[in-house]
C-alpha cells in the first residue's frame, strides 16, 4: 500500500538509511572485536547487525511503491580506535534511536495514520532498547580489558528482536515463532 504522508515517507528513507549503515559498521566492528581478541563482542556485533538488517528491510518494504532516489546524513558512520570506543559509539547510536529518533517518527506515523510505518517504527524502537543495554554490558568488560561471556543469541529476523539464550517460545514483540530466529 503506497503511504498517504510526506513527513512518514521521509522518516522511513532516513530510518532505512540509518539501518542500513548500522548494520554495515556492526559488522566491520565485529570483524574487529573478533581480530583483537574478543570473539563474543565480535558475535554480539554480527547479531545486532541482523537486527538493523531487519529494520532497514521492514523500513523498505514499506516504502517499496515510493520509488526513488534519497540522500542519507547520518552520524556515527565511520571510525574504528579500539573495541571501547566502538562500542560507545555503537551506544550512542541506539540510544539516539530509543530516546529521540524512532519516538518521534513512531509518533508522527501515529498521527498520520500509517499503520505499516507504525509497525517497522514500533519493532525497531523496541530492539533498539535491548541493543543499548547489550553494548552497555559489553562495554562494561571491554573496560576491564575481558571479553563477555554469553551464550547463543538470539535475533528475530521480521522485528529484530534480540536476545541471548533460549528463554521465549516465540518473539515478545512480533510473535514470530523461535524456530524462525537466527542464532549467533
Ligand atoms: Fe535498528
Ligand atoms: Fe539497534
Ligand atoms: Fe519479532
């Protein structure tokens, strides 16, 4: 269904490109963890990096009938010092997210009435919660030099949703069966 609203079309292009930077730098982060030594930050980055690809992915198809070009400016794209500064960095992009990006875009496609932009806007928000925490977490023993310990993660391939071990039978947000996650 092609969407009614300007203002939510132009939030889901910066959405998708936002996403699908994110998910390209937790990747390359990830390679590095992984090559300095911490190969479970490295798995925590490659599986948020599903997540974002899950995002980017639902922000598209909604948009799919707007075809056309986008220019993208997002902050945070480029840079790799050492694993604690990724992290802050990776911290300080979701918490963008969860504290003022998608509130605001999840409210205006409220009001505009766009229920599939709600939707992406919605399973993003909420993914983005867990994400902060989990870099919150991994930062916290990069600090002390140490890698997390963690077991499978967990991710959600139609919301993103994210978690480590096997503790739900479907997703909380989407309600996507669990045989249908990827494991990390
Ligand atoms: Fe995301
Ligand atoms: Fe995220
Ligand atoms: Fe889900």
């Amino acid at each position: 269904m092609a969407l009614n609203n300007a203002m939510t079309a132009d939030f889901l292009r910066s959405a998708y490109g936002g996403e699908s930077m994110a998910h390209m730098r937790y990747l390359i982060w990830g390679e590095y963890a992984e090559k300095d030594g911490f190969p479970n930050i490295g798995r925590l980055f490659k599986g948020v990096a599903y997540a974002e690809w899950a995002h980017a992915k639902n922000h598209f198809n909604v948009l799919k009938e707007q075809v056309g070009d986008s220019s993208v400016a997002a902050g945070a794209v480029f840079g790799h010092t050492n694993i604690v500064d990724n992290l802050q960095g990776a911290i300080n992009g979701e918490l963008h997210e969860v504290d003022q990006m998608y509130p605001v875009y999840l409210e205006t496609a409220r009001f505009q009435n766009e229920k599939d932009a709600e939707k992406a806007f919605h399973y993003a928000l909420e993914a983005e919660k867990i994400h902060a925490k989990l870099f919150q977490d991994a930062q916290d023993k990069a600090k002390e030099g140490k890698d997390i310990e963690i077991d499978t993660i967990y991710v959600c391939p139609v919301c993103g949703y994210t978690e480590i071990g096997d503790n739900v039978e479907k997703c909380p947000v989407c309600g996507v069966k669990k045989d249908m996650f990827k494991a990390f």
